[in-house]
C-alpha cells in the first residue's frame, strides 16, 4: 500500500518506519512480553526506553549537560501558564508577538506576571519578523518570550535573537513546537525551550521542555508540583507517571533522525537539508504560479508550515477535492487565516512535495 | 504466543484484543491511511473516535446528562492541584486520608485552600475504613475529597458515603483511579470523579474527569487555562491538543468493556462480578495459607490492588524470581509498604489468578 501524503499541522504525519516498528513491537515489546503500554513506568524495561529516548534527544540537539531534558504534559498551551508559574517569579516578562501562538503565550502570562509587549508584527498582518534591535526589552523582566515558528502564520526565526547583545541578561524562551528537531538550536541563547512532541517528535501527550538548570526552584507558590519543573527534574519526570506510550514513539522518532544522511550530513543537520530542499521547491512553486501566493517575507518564511492563498478563493473547494483525490491530505487552512496550508514536517518526504508541486501546477493549468 | 500475566499497579495490562486491534489499525485506521496518530484532533477521523469514546463512557458509567466528561492530561497527581483550583474558591475542603494517594491529595490541596482531615485510618497503618458516621466534615466546606481505591495500601470503599445523610451539602470528589470501571459508580453522590487511565482504561497521559455541571466555572484566578474545567469542557476536551492516540485505545478498552458477559450481566455489571471472582479466588489462597498475610480488614479489602506479605521474608526474592520464571509478572509490592502486590485490573483474565493462587500453594508447598 502506498500511504498518502498527510499535510496536517499537528498531529501530523510520523515516519512510517516508526509506525511499523511500534505496529510490530506492541503486544511484545523486546521479549518482555508486555506491550510498552502495559509497563510500569519504574521498571527496568520503560526505564530503558526513558534514558534512550533521553539520550538520544539530548545528543540530536546538541544540549549541553546544564540543561534539564523533561518529558511532560499538557503540550504548549499547558506551558503557557507553566513557563510564568515557574519562571516570573511573580516579577515581569516581555513577549515578542509574532502570531497567533506567541499571542496566546502573552494573554495566559498575564494570570502570573506583569506582561510586556516588546515586539509585534500585527501591523504587517504576521508576515514578518520584527527585527531584535527594535524590541523594547525592560531590565528587570524574568524572561523574554518568542515563538520561533508561527504554525498559523508560517513565520520562523532563522536565527535566534541574542539577548546579551541587545543589552538584556534575561533568559530567551523559545515555543519551539513546530520546528523542534527540524534544525539545530544555538543554547548558547537560549534559557528554556518548549514544544509539544505532535508536529515533529510524536504523538500528542507529551511536551519537551528544555531548561537551564540555574532556572529551576523558583516556582511560584501556587504552582501544581505535578507542573514544577524542580519536582519534574528531580524526579526524572517521573514524579507523576509520565506518558509512557507517546514517550516510547517520540524515542523511535529520534532514533529515525539519527539515522539521517544527507551527503556528509546526519541527525538534525540532515534533517535541516532535507526540509530546505522541500520548502525551497514548495515555495519556488508558489511564487512562481499566477494563481497561489504566500505572502509571508521571504527572509522570515517557515520551512515547515506553509500557508498559501488561491487567487481565487471560489476554487478552494475544487482545490481540496482534487487533491484528497490525489492522496494530499488535510491542507484546508487554519479558519483564521483561511485559505491553504501545507504543513511539511521533518516525517514528509520529498516525494510528498514534488507530488503537491505537480498537483499545484496541474491545477493550475486546468483552470487557466 | 501465551502472554504473561502483568500484575503491574499501573500502567497495568491491557486486554490482548485491543492491543490486537491497535497494531492492526497502526499504518491506517479504517481506510483513512492515516495512523490515529497522525490525525488532526479537529478532523472528522478523530473527532468520531472521540465522539464514541465519550459516549461509549457514559453508557458504560451510566453518567447522567448534568456531568460533564472530560479527557485531561497530568493524572491524577495532576488533578490533586487541579481539583482544588477548579472547585475549592479558595475556601476549605474536607479529606479522608485513608492510604497514600489520599494523603497526598490533601498536602497538594493545601495549596489553593484551608484543608481539614475529617478522618483518616492511619492508627490502623492503613488496613480498614473510618465509618462516614465518624467523620468530623465542616459546614462551610466546598467539597469533601476521597479516595475509593488505594492502590498501594488496597482498601476500597464497597459503598460510596451519602453525605447529605451526614448533614453535609459539599460535593463529594472521588478519586477512582484505580478501580474505576471496576464496577458501578452511584453518581447521585457524587460531585467530581478523577481517575488517569493508566490502570484500568487504557494507557498513561490520558485522565478521565466526571464533573457535574453546577460545579464548573468557579477556577481560581491563577488556574491554567489547560486545566480549567470549563473551559476544557466548552470546547470539547480540544481547548489544548488531546492526547489522541491515548484516547483512542481508551475508546477500543471501552468497546471491549461493552463486549463483557457473565451470565445476564453485560458490560461493567460483568466485569463487577468477573472482579469479584477474581479477588475471592485471590483473597481465599492467602487466607487458608501458612506463609502469606494480608493486613487489610475483611470489609475493605481492595478487589483491584492485593497487597500481601511472606510471612518469612528471606524468600521475597525466591518468590518473585519463581514467579517471572512462570511468566507471572511485577508482583512486588510498593517500596512504602514492602512485600508483594497482585493488581487484577479488569484486563487481567481469571485464569491469571488462578495460575498466580497455583504459584502461591506450589511455593508454600516447597517451603513448608
């Protein structure tokens, strides 16, 4: 069978040999004659799979060891109040609002801090980045917020902004949910970076956070212990029984991405290539048809969700159709933004693209 | 292939036709070609599975109309700060501590409102019930928290308390987590009910809530939207991204639930009395044994969670090794209260405890 080729923006597509892997592996994981949902989170066997699943995420992105790896959940939304719960300090944060995501972030920060917005693309209706050098970052804010990829609107950071040279000691966190693992990361810049496993890693229901230790153990009092990231740490975010399925695919995942080559690249500097190569064709395509147009700039467009209008929005409907035909599925657009998307992810291959390219064209002309 | 017997407390054995399902269905669930995965939680495919989910949950539990059933993330751990955030509005809650999951709800509690302990068994180390007509409950109090099951300590409440009988108008919250499903629930006592999956629905990450309706909309200020009641329950469980696949194998767990006969009974009323079967085999070995002891008073003995003693505890290790080699899985009991635990969850057949209880007279034999 050849599977389709699924272009929702989360939960998304996953490589089809970590689906056949868990297929093959689920009513007798290794010879221990337990499926990995049957294990208890404290035995040897589940164990195993944590500390890989650990390792391997930490070796794959580089993480140097003062950062905590912790495996949670409630995805991104849930950390929106839990970063402030954790971090503020009850003081003050700044957020660069760059979309619908990095929005949300501020609106739930404000329950648990003084929220400042130093940035926002809103006038250019999110389709570009407002450059560093003009945020207005306070002195004494506890943390400065970024969403470095912007699922709704398509917007990625291509590098990440350096807090130290714009004057500010505050840690930089990054929403870095669709896009986690798709490039690497620069710590360097980084104090905490979260995202859910469902775009790039995994299943839904289980969030990676990434924290720099020296940021730990400052929780406000109200925070749920299940949602302090000190208790999670400590406890090898097993202080409350984490979820051991989803934990066990986004293992396999990375797995698959350390098995990545592209020419004298592995891991994620392969995978990077990979997702250049597809938004690269994807985009040439769009900015060259007399029908489709993106409207993000081109120096802040995400390789990884690409929003795209019809000229004529009467044939969005005829558009959908023709391509559920094909095997190109769920490209409808966020309602928000409407039109098209086609979210292109670290599990779609090539092969997916050049086949919506050729659909895109083929379109196209049908209706010249 | 014989499978093992899995007496996990938790995450617990699933039954072998769901697992069977799950691996079939892995690469494309009923012709989608997507992995349930994979699916956008707002598309149609997914949005069926839930939609049966819950409702197949009702029927199941027989949960009136005026509850709300929600799939959260966390567990119950989580739900111990949830809880109070949701429902206590800042005032003060009763508990009965009877065993360590109890305890740890009321400390957790402590958080968000004035906790009183109206009762608790800890003279007796855990090992028999507090009668409802000696517990000190408040006027004032917004709710009354327990615990109906303790997995560890394995005393179970057989009749839920009537408050109003105790001249008491709060809510009773229970925490059924690791017996619901088990057997029925009287829900005209009770308020609130929260269980994670991870014991007897299905795999962990993945929390059940039963909520009656008067008592949603009163979240404190600092709730995080994730966990506000209401607002998961106006959107259908999907205000964050649920955790889907987890859902989904609840979803196939419930279908097998509604599949159970015994006699006339069907669903949870068979499972009752398949439950009941199981713990009397169970219960009777140790009873009529030399060598094996359980503590707990006869009317409050656990039917999910068999906590049990060597009366010589130099052979603790010659027992679990003897009962790996018989493929009977994970009996050691918690580090809090030593010795060996069987938990016989609804997925655990018969014919596990009756090779367990065949174990148990073979080891004693060679023993004695």
């Amino acid at each position: 069978m050849i599977r389709p080729f699924n272009f929702s923006a989360g939960p998304a597509n996953l490589p089809e040999e970590v689906l056949r892997q868990a297929a093959a592996e689920m009513l007798d994981w290794h010879g221990s004659g337990m499926s990995v949902m049957e294990m208890s989170h404290r035995g040897k066997e589940f164990i195993s799979i944590y500390e890989h699943a650990e390792a391997d995420f930490r070796e794959l992105m580089a993480i140097p060891e003062h950062f905590k790896i912790l495996f949670m959940q409630g995805g991104g939304l849930a950390e929106n109040a839990i970063v402030p719960l954790n971090i503020s300090r009850g003081g003050s944060a700044d957020f660069v609002v760059t979309g619908s995501w990095s929005d949300k972030s501020q609106k739930e920060a404000r329950k648990y801090c003084d929220v400042q917005i130093a940035a926002t693309n809103e006038s250019s209706a999110h389709t570009s980045l407002p450059p560093p050098a003009t945020w207005q970052l306070r002195r004494d804010a506890s943390y400065v917020h970024v969403c470095t990829n912007e699922t709704i609107h398509g917007v990625e950071f291509q590098e990440l902004p350096d807090l130290k040279a714009l004057g500010s000691d505050a840690p930089l966190v990054i929403d870095f949910s669709s896009h986690v693992a798709s490039r690497p990361v620069d710590w360097s810049k980084v104090g905490l970076a979260f995202g859910g496993a469902q775009k790039n890693l995994g299943p839904a229901g289980v969030t990676l956070v990434v924290v720099r230790e020296d940021l730990l153990g400052h929780a406000l009092a109200v925070c749920p212990s299940a949602f302090n990231y000190k208790t999670v740490a400590d406890n090898d975010s097993m202080y409350n029984t984490p979820p051991t399925y989803a934990i066990y695919i986004a293992g396999l995942t990375f797995q698959w991405l350390k098995r990545q080559k592209e020419g004298e690249a592995t891991g994620i500097a392969a995978m990077e290539k990979h997702n250049l190569a597809k938004a690269e064709l994807l985009y040439d395509a769009i900015d060259h048809s007399g029908l489709y147009i993106n409207k993000v700039s081109k120096d802040c467009r995400s390789r990884m969700n690409v929003p795209f209008l019809l000229r004529d929005e009467s044939r969005n409907e005829d558009f959908l159709a023709g391509a559920k035909a094909r095997g190109l599925l769920q490209l409808k657009g966020h309602k928000s933004v409407g039109g098209m998307r086609a979210s292109i992810y670290n599990a779609m291959p090539l092969a997916g693209v050049e086949a919506l390219v050729s659909y895109l064209q083929e379109f196209e002309q049908k209706h010249a």
